[in-house]
C-alpha cells in the first residue's frame, strides 16, 4: 500500500525501531486488519484462566456468606407466603445445590408463575442445546480442520479452517449445518411443546379460573360513536360470542390526575431526601438550611426560583393533596375515553370473543384479552392507532440513531482495545511498554475491551425501555418483550455486522482502491479480484478469540450476578456515604423485580455469537455450554430465592424466543454460506446444496405456528355455550357483580398516597426544621395541679386525637426492613409482584363468607375494620351494599343503573346507594366512639389491635407510628389530615 497515491490522513512519520506509527495509510490497514491472531490467542488463555479462577472464588464465596445474610440472599423467602414461600435450605455450603436439584418444575409454577418457570425451561433448553452441539460440532469440524492444518501452526489456531483452500473437507461443514439446524429444530419443537403443556395447565388453575383478567376483554380504538357501554356491548355483539351479553365499562377521563399524583409521590420522595441528608448528624445541623427550586407547575413561584426546601415540599405535598382530592371528586362520566372494558360470565366466552376479533373488527376497533390491572399502561390507552403509529416511527428512529451513535465507539473498540499492538502503533510510548511486558497487556486485552462492551450493554435495557414505552404499548410485558426485540436487533447489528465485519468491508474497499489507482483496473475488475467471501471469512476467523474471550468472561458475569456484588457493594456505599432516606432503605431489603427483557437477550445474542462463530472456532460452542451450565444454577437460586416477577404475563414471552432463535439459526447458515463459498472445491454446488436450509427455517415457524400458537393464546377457539351452562346460579350471581368498572378503574383514582418518612432518631429535631403546626414534642397536659387531662385533638374530626407524628411518619432502625411494610400499596406494588407474592391477586373473585371478605389486597373480618381505614362493616371499600354471598368486591349490582364505577366518578344524586341524612345520623352514633377521656378519670383499657386476617402484629403498615420501644399505635379510623386523603376517601 506504500504506493498508493492517496493524501495521507494523518502526517507522514519515519517509523523507528519501537514500531511507532509511520504513514496515515498505515491507518487505513489498522481499520482493514483489526486483529492480530498471535496476540488474540494468547489473550483466551489469559482469559479462560482468569474467568475460571475468579469464578471460582465468587461461587466459593457466595457459599460462605450466603446462610448468613437473607436480606441479600433470600428476601423472597423471607416475606413470601407459605404458598409462594421457595424450599428451605440448609446452612450447609452446598446445601443450596441439593435443594434447587430436587425442587422440579411443576412445585415452580405453584410458587414463582409461570413466566419464571419458562424462563427456568428455557435456561434448561439452551444448555442442553450447546451441550449437544458441542459434542456434534467438536466431534466433526475439529478432526477436519486438523487435517488441513500444518503442525507447526498455534494448537488453538489448528481449530480453526484458517489453512483450508480449494478442500473437499468443506462438505463437512454443509453436513454440519444441516445437523445443528435438525438440533436446534428438534429442541425448539420439544420446548414449545411443553410450553402449550405448561399454558393449558396454567389455565386450569383456580388462580387463573377464579380472575376477573381472564374473562374481560380491552376494547381500545373506539369510534366515537360507540364511546359508551352500549357501545361496548354492540361491538361484541357482532363478534359471534355465544352466551350473555358482557357487562360494559368504557373508560372516563381522569384528566390530570395521574400526572398529579406522580409529582406527590416525586415531591414526597424529595422532601424525604432532603431531611435524610439535612438531619443525618441531628445533633450538629449544617449552617445552612437546603433550598430547591419551585416546581415548575406551581404558579405561586417563578419557575426555577430558589426556596426553602423543606417548608416548599411539605406545603407543596399539602397542595397536591388538595388538588388530588378535587379532581377525584368531579372526574365525570359524561366524558368517555376511546378505550374500555367487556366482563364476561364464562372464560371460554371471552376468549372466543377475542379469537373472532383477532383480525379485526369491523368498527376498526382493536380487541384483546385484557391483562391484569397492574399490568396496563394508562397513559397508552387513549391513543389511537395513528398516533400509536406515528409514536413507533419515531421510536425506531431514535433506535436507529442510538444504533448509528454506537457505530463509531464500537469501531474504535474492535480496532485499538481489541488488539493493543494497534494502540501502540499511534502510541510510541505504549509500544515499548506492550513489548516489554506481551504477557500482562495479553491479559488486559482479553478483559478490558469486553468489559468496556459489557458495561454499555447494562444501561442500554433502560434506555431502550423509555424510548418503547413512549410508543404506544398498553401493557409492561408487552413492553418488555418490545425491549427483548429492540435489543435484540441492537446487538446483533452493532456486533456481529458492524463489529465483526467493519474490517472485512473496509479491507475489501481499501483493496479495490488501491488495484483500481496503482494498476489501472476499473472497478468491476477490481471487486473481481478481490473476493468478499475471502474478506469476510479471514475477518470473522481473526475476531473469533476476542468472542471467545467474551463469552468466557459471561461465565464471570453469571457468578457475578449469584453473589449478588453488585447489590452488595452499591449497599454498602448507599449505607455509608449517601445518606439513603427511611424510604431506600426499606426498598434494599425488599425483593427487587427480575429484568426478564434484558436476560433473555444476553442469552439469545450468546447463542447467536456461538451458532455464528461455533465451526469457525468450535471452542465457542464449549464455552456457551459451559456458561449455560454454570448459569443455569445461578439463576435458579436468583429466581426462587433472590428476585420476584413483578409482572406476570403467564408465559407470553416464549414466541419472541422461538423467533428469535431463528434467527440466529439462519445467521449461522449464511456465515457457513461464506465459508464453503471461500475454502471448497466445488463451491456452487455446496452453496445450492445450502440453499433449502433458510426454505426450512420458514416451513418449521409456520408449523410450530399453526400447531401450538392459538392453543397458547386463547383458552377456547369456539361457542362457550356447553360451558357457559355449568356455571351455578351462584356463581352467575357473583360474577354479574364484578364491576369490571372497578377493577380496571384507573389507578390515579384510588391509589394511596405517600406520606414523607423520617428517621426516628432525628424526630426531636421536627419541630425545629419544620416550622408547620404539628403536636411531635407536645403532650397536650396541662402542667401543675390541674385536674383536666386533654390530648391534641383532630380539626377534621371532632372526637379523634391528633397523629403524633403528621405530617410526617417517623420510622424506627429496627423497622429499616421490607417486612414491616410490605403490605403498604406502595411498597407492595414495587416489590410484592402487586400483592401476588403474598398470595393475594388484585383481580381474584371468589364467594364471600359470613366470616370473612377478601377486598383488594386487604383481608378484614366483618367484625373488625380494614387496615387502611375503618367503615360500615356492611358497606365495602367502595361503599356498596356488601351482601353475605357477595364477591371480593361485593356489592349489590343494579341491572336499571347499569354498570356502577370506582369512586370518584361523578354520579346523579338519582342513582346515590343512601342519602346524606342517613350517612350524618351514621356518623353522629360513631361520634363518641373514640373521644378523649375525662380528667382524672380511670386510664382506658389497652386498645384491641386491629390487625388484617393472617398479618403479624406490627408489620402492617400504618399501625408503626412512632419510634420506641412502646405499644405502637393502631389506628381503629381513618386517619387525620394527610392521611384522610391518602386513605382513598373521597
């Protein structure tokens, strides 16, 4: 290239003998040879050595420290119920290897769901996979490429057909691929299989039979004249369902209340930060009082003006409060949403309903099965398919620009980190150093450019999560298999196209310039000279050690992940430098939510490296088995005993695997194309000999489709007559009273709120930070020889004792654990799977009993109060008629009314349960119940906790007010200020 006309790209230097950079097109080479072989496999000893002895240590001291540290290594089996609760294991060291072996699938399903167990079979599937591709590809391409190989090559190189031309052995890697697609097919057919197994037991459960979920349809898209319930009901109508006419519930507009509740719960968590840095030493307070800037929102402030931060935040709390309560009182129901719900009486009748509207309806209307509740995105809802689209275009561009962003860092990565000698090409000093020392910079490169990948790899899911969630999706999980997609495709682009083959097609341009400037042929000829095939097979051959290098260093991750470091360490730093408020450090010790989207992509992209780079160096296939060996124990014990699925999607995930799988099936294929394309004989006939693979890749997906695909997805396909008919009249009775209404009304409607927490050891310093009225340090006596004893009393409630603690609830050290809060809404919905962990579903209807009613997440007696707030034992959270045959949310349906909403919907005073007389004479016979007693009059006797059904004394939430080690106060109503709005009250 030392001729090549062409301007230098960098200026013109002498080389000396340290191997400094001489010429600019000796840069050129570097982007067209990337990687130097020698140097890339001595770095996959270092690595292999590396990875396994670390690996090693990690997994030996995961096994020391683990029976002495739950809150890491076992939250969920702490706070889970006996149900959901995983095996016990002994305190031995390897006592956890023996209970995750006999533990089978079917106790799995029972207490993690369905989607973990699919996860756990499909982990099981590719290490049986890679175990028997291992064994195949070893066993044939190995001895092959020995053959053609001379001696006196590198042992590990002798793997490789680097030295293989014009051979007939190239029919061993036709043989091959068509071996490893049989493989692959056989196991993805065996999987999917047992996946419909798993499915249609799935929907036998009483779980799942006794879900509000499973038999209501979303209805989103809505014409605007069919904005309604009888709307609802016209277009289901007319999608054929036998059986009843479903009860409607079409969606009302909550205006800015979602949006309201968020920046409380965002104003909340910075007052909480504020304190726990401002109070952290309450004995020495700094010089300085916090300031922030006012909320844009807020009016009464410039925006970006700098106040007090704690005055601003609590009256700022108070004010959103206010505004919440306002807008849940006059949400009105003459103002439909284009999206809404349809409840039927029977399973097989919504499914079949959803079945027929699978293609369409005829109103262009979309209707699906609906989710769970908590698994809804509402803000997606209203929109309409041409924003949804509009909303994905512009999503996949900014895909496409992070994509593009990524192509330059990731080039500089495969040239310079990947190989260092290039470094030390344009860095004189460097080089002398990687001369003196080959054997240290040999184990830097084969752990620093990985890692580096490897770091941007684990923020790229949350950023990938936020660009889908603004495209539209209406549900988490299909969010999240949105993400696996976008991943997906990110991955595969950025390092299979870009990173492995940047150098094979800067090589071949460079190549054609240069013959088409220095010998005077024109292009065609040039490009004819200059096979791509050849390129692309020695560029792929030279990058197969750093590969090999990073799925070793996967099986380091994978040990990483069991001993929990990461968790550990950010613990440990948030706990001593940071000053964590009450809040963050009940959420260390909760069970945090398995990232399903971002493993499932790391273990498809590991397959699809291994299936690309597997006969070019079949060491790739040994290692991807060896990682899904390992992995596959070290994310059992994550699944059972560390991590929790906060949204169950009941297996769904499984057809973007399947499709995915594929596609990296066919990747190989086209990669061994390339290859008999280079080194065989006879290579047109081999290519054609290959060409049916890819016909059939598309036969198998369309027979594993139709095969298992409907079954999968809808429960039943036809009439629901036979099992609409052995449905009792009692369970006709509760189910025509689901108000799907309720159960799918908008969160923002009836979602408590946060109230601030503090840490009790700076609660006597409040009053002092705080200049707003509270009763912290006051007791209400009168001091001397007065005989009148009075308490602080409620302004909102006459009769009822002030709380001690508002605004603020003060939280002891001893109470800094999940446990104590777990059945807190907003804990719970963080970090109990919505209640599921505990075994308590939010949309499960079952019959009611004289004894007990089941309500939303709260077990109560009729005898007793719920623990939110106290009411009408007759009347339910809602406060409708409760009835004794009542369901969970028991209420009296009124067939004239029609379908009765959550409460905040404005309704007539027509269609009013009772009046307002009757409720004042209520509250007049309730008045004195809990008054103040006299001066000097006996001490009353201890109050009765009242504590939820199956809870433990003091760990429901609400109940732990005050620090100490005294009785804690239990609250027997609704309680004062803050909370009346918190408590969902309208």
């Amino acid at each position: 290239m030392d001729g090549t006309p062409a301007r230098a790209l960098l200026p013109r230097q002498t080389q000396d003998p340290t191997g400094s950079y001489g010429t600019g097109n000796e840069f050129l080479s570097l982007l067209s040879s990337p990687f130097d072989v020698k140097l890339g496999w001595n770095s996959v000893l270092s690595a292999i050595i590396f990875s396994l002895v670390f690996t090693a240590v990690i997994v030996v001291g995961f096994c020391f420290i683990r029976p002495y540290n739950n809150v890491v290594y076992a939250p969920r089996a702490k706070h889970a119920d006996s149900k959901h609760a995983p095996p016990p294991i002994d305190r031995g060291l390897f006592g956890w290897i023996k209970t995750l072996i006999k533990t089978k699938e079917p106790e799995l399903v029972e207490k993690l769901g369905l989607d973990a167990a699919v996860f756990l079979r499909f982990l099981r599937m590719m290490r049986n996979l890679f175990i028997t591709l291992t064994v195949v590809g070893c066993g044939i391409i190995i001895p092959v490429n020995m053959i053609s190989s001379p001696s006196s090559a590198l042992f590990l190189i002798r793997f490789t057909p680097s030295f293989m031309s014009n051979s007939s052995l190239a029919w061993a890697y036709v043989v091959v691929s068509y071996l490893f697609d049989g493989i692959i097919f056989y196991f993805l057919w065996y999987t999917y299989r047992n996946i419909l197994r798993l499915r249609r037991a799935y929907f036998e459960t009483p779980e799942y039979q006794h879900s509000l979920h499973a038999r209501t349809l979303l209805l989103t898209d809505l014409p605007r004249a069919l904005r309604s319930d009888e709307g609802i009901v016209q277009i289901t109508e007319r999608l054929g369902s036998a059986g009843a006419a479903p009860r409607p519930a079409v969606a009302r507009n909550v205006r800015d209340l979602p949006e309201l509740v968020e920046e409380h719960e965002e104003s909340v968590r910075e007052l909480e930060k504020v304190l726990a840095k401002y109070l952290k030493n309450p004995n020495k307070l700094p010089a300085k009082r916090p300031t922030c800037k006012a909320s844009k929102n807020d009016k009464a402030f410039k925006s970006g003006q700098q106040v007090d931060a704690i005055e601003y935040l609590t009256h700022r709390i108070k004010e959103l409060e206010g505004q919440v309560k306002e807008v849940r009182l006059s949400v009105d129901q003459r103002n439909p949403m284009s999206y809404g719900f349809a409840s039927y009486d029977s399973i097989p009748a919504a499914h079949t309903a959803a079945y027929a509207a699978r293609k369409g309806t005829p109103e262009k209307a979309i209707v699906r099965l609906a989710p769970k509740p908590q698994d809804l995105i509402w803000k997606n809802l209203a929109m309409m398919k041409k924003q949804r689209d509009w909303q994905n275009f512009i999503n996949n561009l900014w895909v496409a620009l992070l994509t593009v962003a990524w192509i330059a860092p990731n080039i500089l990565i495969a040239v310079f980190l990947s190989n260092l000698a290039h470094l030390g090409l344009v860095w004189p000093s460097f080089q002398r150093t990687l001369y003196a020392h080959p054997t240290f910079w040999a184990l830097v490169q084969g752990i620093a450019s990985p890692a580096i990948t490897t770091a941007f790899y684990y923020f790229l899911p949350a950023i990938m999560r936020k660009l889908v969630t603004r495209a539209g999706d209406v549900t988490r999980t299909g969010r999240e298999r949105h993400v696996l997609d976008k991943l997906f495709s990110f991955f595969i682009f950025n390092n299979l196209v870009v990173f492995s083959l940047f150098s094979a097609i800067w090589g071949f341009v460079a190549a054609v310039i240069q013959d088409s400037n220095t010998n005077g042929q024109n292009a065609w000829d040039a490009i004819k000279n200059n096979n791509p095939f050849d390129r692309i097979i020695l560029a792929l051959i030279t990058v197969t050690p750093y590969w090999c290098s990073w799925l070793l260093q996967r099986n380091l991750g994978a040990a990483i992940d069991l001993g929990q470091l990461v968790s550990l360490t950010w613990g440990s730093i948030s706990r001593r430098f940071l000053s964590p408020t009450p809040r963050e450090l009940i959420e260390l010790t909760a069970p945090q939510p398995f990232q399903y989207a971002a493993y499932y992509n790391y273990f498809i992209f590991y397959a699809a490296v291994a299936l690309c780079f597997g006969l070019l160096q079949p060491l790739a296939l040994a290692i991807t088995a060896l990682y899904f060996s390992l992995d596959s124990f070290a994310k059992k014990y994550m699944i059972m005993y560390i991590f929790i699925t906060k949204y169950e999607s009941g297996g769904m995930f499984w057809k973007a695997l399947f499709d995915r799988m594929l596609i990296a099936t066919g990747l190989g294929n086209v990669v061994i194309a390339c290859l008999v394309a280079t080194k065989g004989s006879n290579w047109i006939a081999m290519l054609a000999s290959m060409v049916p693979l890819l016909g059939l890749i598309g036969l198998f997906k369309w027979y594993c489709m139709r095969q298992f695909d409907d079954k999968i997805q809808y429960y039943s396909k036809g009439t629901g007559v036979a099992e609409e008919g052995l449905m009792s009249s009692g369970d006709r009775k509760r189910r025509g009273g689901d108000r799907a209404g309720v159960r799918f009304g908008h969160p923002a409607l009836f979602k408590p709120l946060m109230t601030p927490m503090v840490s009790a050891k700076s609660q006597h310093m409040l009053k002092q930070v705080y200049s707003g009225r509270t009763s912290m340090d006051e007791s209400g006596r009168v001091a001397g020889f007065s005989d009148v004893y009075m308490e602080n009393m409620d302004s909102s409630k006459p009769g009822r004792a002030a709380d001690p603690t508002a605004p603020f609830e003060v939280v002891s050290d001893n109470q800094l654990d999940y446990e104590y809060w777990k059945d807190k809404p907003e804990f719970r919905d963080e970090a109990g799977g919505n209640g599921e962990l505990f075994g308590r579903p939010p949309d499960m209807s079952r019959p009611g009993t004289p004894s007990t009613l089941y309500s939303g997440h709260n077990r109560m007696s009729t005898l007793d109060s719920t623990p939110y707030h106290s009411r009408d034992p007759s009347r339910d959270v809602y406060g409708h008629t409760r009835t004794d045959s009542d369901s969970e949310y028991a209420h009296v349906y009124n067939e004239d009314v029609g379908m009765e909403y959550p409460q905040g919907y404005h309704q007539a005073p027509n269609i009013r349960e009772q009046s307002p007389v009757g409720a004042r004479a209520e509250s007049r016979e309730r008045l004195v119940a809990s008054a103040a007693r006299m001066g000097m009059s006996p001490p009353p006797p201890p109050r009765v906790s009242r504590v939820a059904v199956g809870s433990r004394p003091g760990s429901a939430y609400g109940q732990i007010r005050s620090a100490g080690p005294e009785t804690p106060y239990y609250s027997t109503d609704e309680e004062t200020s803050y909370d009346y709005f918190r408590r969902g009250r309208m």
